[in-house]
C-alpha cells in the first residue's frame, strides 16, 4: 500500500508508450498519449497527499486544519487543460495527414521519396 | 478508507489499460471519456476538487468531442474522395 | 523493422525502464507521509497574506503567477496552431455543404434531446460564470470554468442548432475574446510594474477573506483565464465542424 500508487504511475506511463508504439491509426495512439500524460498527474498527486487532511480550502474549516498540498493541485490543474489543447493540436495534425495521404496507419505514411 | 483507495487505484489501473487495448477510435473515445470520470473520483479520493473539476470537464467532455469531430471529419473526406472516384 | 519485433524490442526496453523507474519510485517517501515544508507554510500564511480561502489559486495564479502565464500561452499558441492547419490552404476552395448533403446519413435530433439540450444551456453557462467568478474562494477558477462555459455552446451543437451556434459564437467574436483573455493577463501583470513593484504583484486592495471581492488581482485574473479558455475550447470546437460540414479539396471548382 506504501507504493501502489507510484507503481500505478509507472503502470499508465508504460501502457501508454506501448500504445502508442504498437498503434495502427494516429488517433489511437494520440489516445494512448494521453494516458500517459495522466500517469504524471497521478505522480504529483501522490507526493502531496497526506493520510487524514483536507482540501486546501479554508472557507469553512479554520486555518491550521491538516491539508493536502496545494502546490502539486496548482501544478495538475493546468496542465490537464493544457494536455488536452495539445491533443486537439495532434489530432489536427492527423487529419490533415489524412488529407494528404488518405491514411491514418503510420505504417503507411512513410515521406515520400520523389 | 484503505479499501476505498485502494479499489480507485485498481480501477484507474485497469481502465487505462482498456484505454489503450480498444484499438477502434469509435469506441475508445468512449473508454477515453470512462476513463477521465475514474480519474475525476481518484482526484476526489486524493481531496483534490479543484483537480477533480478540471479533469471531469475536460477528460470527459472536451476530449471525446474532439477526438469524435477529427474523426468524423476524416470519415468525410474518405466519403467524399470515394464518390470522387465513381464520378 | 517489423511490427513484431518493434514490439519485442519496446517490451524489453519497457521492462528495464519498469525496473529502473520502480527502483526510484521506491526511494520516495511513503504514500500518505507528508514532510515536506512549502505545502504546511502556504496552508498557514496563504490566508492571512492573500485573503483568499483557496489556496490552490492563490498558488497558481498569485505565488506561482508566471508558470501559470506560460501555460495559458501554450494553450493559446495550440489553439492558434488548430486555426492555421484547418483553415483553407491556397491550393485549395471550399465546397458548400449542401452538394454533399445527399450522402450524409446523419440522423435529425430527436425533440427529447433537443428539449434538454437547449433547456441546459442557460444553466450551464450561469454555472461557468459562477465558477469562475468565485475561483478565490472555493474550488474553482478560470481554467474549469471556462470548459465549463465552452461546454454550453458545445450543447448548443448537440441540440442540433449548427446555424445558431455559428451566429452565437461568431468568429469575431471568439477571437477577440480569446485575444483579450491572453492580453489581459499581461496587463494585469504590468498592473505591478506601473505600482512601483515587480511583475505580477499583487496591487488591488485585498478585502477579507470569504468576500466576492477580495484577494486583490485573483479574481481579474481569474475572469482572464476564464474569457481565454473558454474562446479557445468554442474556436476548436468550430474549426473543427467547418471542417465536418465543409469540405476542402484540392484544385475544384465550386
């Protein structure tokens, strides 16, 4: 239990990458990218958790209650919205790959040699 | 509380890896929105709700929309290239 | 390489950096054992220095203010990026929509969804505005809220209403929120700089904490952030349904 989070980090990080290197069509493995974006939100997450404390919000419970950090929320909630306009700018990407090739596989969209 | 965490953990696991098996798009971004709700619950478990929010909103909702728009988009373009063909 | 052994080889390499990774991990302190001091500090003085009671903005958008500037740009410069690949190349013009209308087997709206589609709206929005205008106080802020108010027009969409979307959302309109949200940023920043301070401090009169108005420049920013991203999320969403209704090819002539 002292590391079962760190070792589902480290599960979603190396899921994702495989994913994305055994995928057969670019929107899967932009997909897959995103899984292992979230391996890393886990990972903050986990550092700043304290057993028996609260939110970091104190509209209601007096300061000096036992609080999670703050710090690593700031950090996540970002860069989640972030994470997702990059994807959209990926998936832009795939389809006018599609466009020009007619193919989403990566097996098939080698540069062209002319 | 243990067991709470616990069976997050396992569901987060577990969902991710039917993220990345579902090879369809269709369907994955479907698995893709089912993922981003457990991940929203985990970031309750970890008394994170400004996390939570913003996980629920976008790995939910933002994403799967636009991975279905990039694909119904490319689904257009194969339909109108192949009339192109037959005309 | 073949796709068989491009898999053996990443399943090997993944093994190792499994164990490599894990054998690190394990070097963090235990899950559940906070020691570290920046996260009691702030949780104690946060309050009493920002009077704003949500710790975690105040981290992103007062301590931390410049990380969160640089991440607002990134997500500015993707959506930018979204608008330059889709729009129209030179070699290319536009089909209208209607030449392809006989091959689309999109099935019309059904009243149900319709009805609650567009009866959710109103909601919605008023519930984006409330998050982001009380991202000081209780979770919160610019960056939820604003996918929150791009999920209304999103809504908008769902009911079936495309030729209202485009007139509620028009481009102009969009861009120039978006324009604002990013600009506003800055000039909040340089709010500081004219007070005699640095960058981005804090120069608004602060109020108490569990006001509406209070935490000095918080919630300004917070509308920023908010007017940006949500622009950005309803300028994605409407690159990319062009793109569904009008299609693009090279060289024809309408």
């Amino acid at each position: 239990m002292r590391f079962l989070p760190y070792v589902v980090a480290a599960w979603l990080l190396l899921v994702g990458l495989y994913g994305i290197v055994t995928s057969r069509n670019l929107v899967h493995a932009i997909i897959c990218l995103s899984v292992a974006q979230s391996s890393t939100y886990i990972l903050l997450l986990s550092v700043g958790f304290r057993r028996g404390g609260t939110a970091p919000i104190f509209l209601d419970v007096p300061v000096g209650t036992r609080a999670v950090d703050p710090v690593v929320g700031a950090l996540t909630l970002t860069d989640i919205v972030v994470g997702a306009t990059v994807s959209a700018l990926l998936l832009a990407l795939a389809v006018q790959a599609h466009k020009h090739h007619g193919t989403l596989d990566p097996e098939r969209l080698k540069p062209e040699r002319d | 509380m243990i067991v709470l965490e616990v069976t997050v953990f396992l569901l987060v696991a577990a969902a991710g890896t039917a993220v990345v098996l579902t090879r369809n798009p269709v369907n994955q971004a479907i698995v893709a929105s089912f993922y981003g709700l457990v991940l929203g619950i985990m970031f309750l478990v970890y008394q994170a709700p400004d996390v939570a929010l913003s996980q629920i909103t976008v790995g939910a909702v933002a994403l799967p929309l636009m991975i279905l728009l990039a694909l119904a988009k490319v689904r257009a373009l194969e339909g109108s290239r192949r009339r192109d063909d037959d005309r | 390489m073949t796709p068989r052994l491009r898999r053996r080889v990443f399943l090997v390499a993944a093994a190792v950096a499994g164990a490599w990774l894990l054998w690190g991990l394990t070097g963090l302190p235990d899950y559940g054992v906070y020691n570290g001091p920046y996260g009691d500090v702030l949780n104690r003085v946060a309050v009493a220095e920002r009077k704003a009671t949500n710790v975690v903005a105040s981290v992103t958008f007062d301590y931390r203010g410049v990380d969160t500037m640089g991440e607002e740009y990134i997500l500015f410069a993707a959506v930018l990026g979204v608008a330059t690949l889709l729009r129209a190349q030179r070699d290319e013009t536009e089909q209208p929509p209607d030449e392809d209308a006989a091959d689309r087997h999109a099935p019309a709206t059904s009243n149900a969804v319709r009805v609650i589609g567009l009866g959710l709206v109103g909601p919605v929005v008023l519930f984006g505005m409330y998050v982001v205008a009380h991202g000081h106080l209780t979770p919160g802020g610019g960056f939820q809220g604003g996918v929150v108010l791009a999920t209304g027009a999103l809504l908008v969409y769902l009911s079936g209403e495309y030729v209202t979307l485009r007139r509620v959302s028009p481009e102009v309109l969009t861009d120039a929120a978006e324009s604002v949200g990013a600009a506003g940023y800055v000039a909040i920043g340089l709010l500081g700089v004219v007070a005699g301070a640095t960058f981005l401090t804090n120069v608004l009169p602060l109020g108490r904490p569990g006001a509406l108005l209070s935490a000095g420049t918080i919630p300004p920013i917070n509308l920023a952030v908010g007017l940006e991203v949500a622009g950005g999320f309803v300028l994605l969403l409407s690159e990319f349904l062009e793109q569904t209704l009008v299609i693009r090819r090279p060289g024809e002539v309408t």
